[in-house]
C-alpha cells in the first residue's frame, strides 16, 4: 500500500457509505477489478463455472495456500502466476495485486470455500478501493455444504433442525463471551458447524458436557471435505473429542453437531404433498402444486 496509507484506513474510509455497484450487479456477473473467487471446499470439481472462467483468463492469481487444492491449481492456473497468501499480510498482499493490476495483468485473488465465511476477504478489498482498484466477490462452496453432502444428510430437517449456525471456538480471535456454541446447541434445533476449530474439538465438547448438554447428541467431524484424502469420523458430544484426536487431526476438519448429523427421525415437509394425496391408481388427486 502507499505509503500514507494505514490498512485500516482503508477500512474506516467506507463506513456508512452504501457503494452504488450494490444495485447495478449481481451474484455472477462479470465486472471491473479483482474478483475475489471462493475455490470451493476442495475438490477442483466443486469450482463454480464462473471461477473457473476467471481463472482461465489469469495472469496472476494470488491463493490461499494449501487450503486450495493443489489440483485445482494444477487444472485451471496452469497459464497464471501463482502466488500464496500464507505468511502475507495486508502491507504486502494489496501492493503486489495492485500493482499487477495497474500494469494490466488479470488478477484473481482466490479464497478457499466461499470468501463470505471466515475469509478475511473484505478487508483486502476495501484495502484495494481505498488504493483506486475495483474489486467484486465471486461465490464459492463453503466447506459445511461439502460435510453435508459428504454425510448424505440436510444440514436443515422439518423437525429436526430449522436452523444452521456457522460459528468458531473461542481462541485466540474470538474471546470466551464471543463463543455461543453452546448457546447454538442448547437450542435443540440448530445445526452448529463448527469451523477453524479441529484442535478445540475436545475442550468444546468438555464445555458443552459441562453446561448439561445431552452426551448423546450426534457429532460429525469430516476432514478434509471433497478432498482425495477425506475422512469422516462420527461421535457424539461425549465422544467426538477422543475419536477426532486418535484419528490426528488437528485441523482442516469441518464439525457438524446435532440431530441432523444422522439424517434420520425428520418429518416429511409439505413441499411434496401432492406425492400423498395420489389415488390407488397412481393418478393424483389435486392440482400437483405444493401445499402451502
């Protein structure tokens, strides 16, 4: 950044004011600037088409590290120069994409899942605005989907789970009274995934155990969602702790807690009524719309 230019400034500078780009676009179209493009959970696959456009077209893309799938990078940057974001930080990351932009490379920066869930994205953009260079979000599969997928369940169930936390333990950027996970789970129909927090796993399951939540309730850790090595080990809140720590896993494991976990006692919804109300011979017997 220049050097007059303090990171949050940048920051500061947009409070308050709505940027007019907010009603002139949408989710997918192409705009002026450095997309900010969610990679997806791991598997190249599971890129949307529109990152995958992007990147094609790059001269620069600037990753997440080995939170990115080496394969994906591989496949659709082959033509760009990579760069990872790991050990940057803003000082560094907002000149080097700048600058290539200004001298007329395609940049892309690349996030991995979905830029809009634990990201850090909107301050390296707002860091870009302040510096004159346009940028915009691309969309991505957040991790928790891919753990959805991967575990043949809903993360929402009728009478299960009307509800579904993204949340984090508390450490060393979210303090005690920051943490609501129990708060989530107390709740009985919420679906709590847990990320960046593989290695609390035991000392947030102790804490649950300790404020009266049901030992039995279902947990799910799926590491490494979507990717070759992909593991899913499956507990409950009394147990999830030891098993995750006898797999070894310290991090990059997304933790799904609650009754949803096992896809099983939900209610049918009224989505599909129609399917019920059918006669003995097959022909239905309303109008095939869904109920209300």
């Amino acid at each position: 950044m220049s050097d007059e230019t303090d990171p949050q400034d940048a920051i500061d500078s947009v409070a308050g004011n709505r940027d007019d780009r907010v009603y002139d676009h949408s989710a997918g179209d192409e705009q002026e600037g450095i997309p900010f493009v969610g990679a997806g959970p791991g598997d190249p696959r599971l890129l949307t088409v529109a990152g995958r456009e992007l990147l094609a077209d790059a001269d620069l893309v600037v990753h997440a590290g080995s939170l990115v799938n080496s394969e994906l990078l591989d496949e659709y940057c082959a033509d760009a120069e990579t760069v990872t974001s790991i050990g940057k930080d803003l000082e560094e990351l907002i000149p080097l994409m700048r600058d290539a932009y200004e001298a007329g490379d395609t940049v892309v920066r690349l996030h991995s899942g979905d830029p809009a869930i634990y990201g850090a994205a909107l301050e390296q953009m707002d860091a870009l605005e302040h510096e004159g260079v346009p940028t915009y979000i691309v969309p991505g599969v957040t991790s928790a989907f891919a753990a959805s997928a991967t575990l043949r369940t809903q993360l929402t169930l009728n009478e299960v789970a009307n509800h579904v936390a993204f949340t984090r333990p508390q450490g060393k950027t979210l303090s005690e009274d920051e943490d609501h996970i129990s708060e989530f789970v107390g709740m009985g129909d919420v679906t709590t995934c847990i990320y960046l927090g593989t290695h609390a796993v035991s000392e947030t399951m102790d804490r649950l155990l300790a404020d009266g939540h049901d030992p039995e309730t279902p947990v799910a850790a799926v590491y490494h969602a979507s990717w070759p090595d992909e593991d899913v080990v499956e507990g409950t809140i009394a147990t999830i702790g030891e098993k995750l720590e006898a797999a070894g896993y310290r991090a990059s494991a997304m933790v799904v807690v609650g009754d949803a976990v096992g896809g099983e006692n939900y209610e049918r919804s009224f989505l599909y009524g129609d399917w019920a109300n059918r006669s003995a011979d097959g022909s239905s017997d309303s109008t095939g719309e869904a109920d209300d």
